[in-house]
C-alpha cells in the first residue's frame, strides 16, 4: 500500500481498563502498538497486537479495541 496522505496523526495512552466498544469511519486508520498487548476486532475478525505490531483498517471496517495486559500500550 503506499501513503499519499495522511490526514491525522493522533497519540494515545491506554490503561489496563481501556476497552472501546467501536465505530467505523470513510477513510483507512492504522494502528501501531508501541508496548504491551491489545485485541483488536475488525469486522468479524479478531486480532492479538504486541509492541511493534500494526494493524490497517480498510474505509468503513467496524472496529473495536480492548487492553488485554497489566501495562499502559
């Protein structure tokens, strides 16, 4: 896949409580996890993310995120 543009970048600390129960949007988001583990659902698929990991959520792909470690990701 190559970038042409990218129109937000956003930095996010998450605690062991953190889980988000979704929504979709137009464009694609990506995803990278820094440190610790997250479960990551698109569409119907799940995902176990670690630190160094990245996930690409095609346009209008419902998507949900919960911490699934001890540590902040």
């Amino acid at each position: 896949m190559k970038v042409e543009r990218m129109d937000v970048f956003r930095y996010y600390k998450k605690d062991q409580n953190y889980a988000f129960e979704g929504h979709r949007h137009e464009g694609y988001e990506v995803n990278i996890l820094l440190q610790g583990e997250m479960k990551v659902t698109c569409d119907r698929q799940m995902f176990h993310l670690h630190a160094g990991e990245l996930l690409c959520f095609s346009a209008d792909c419902f998507h949900r995120n919960r911490v699934l470690c001890d540590n902040t990701v």
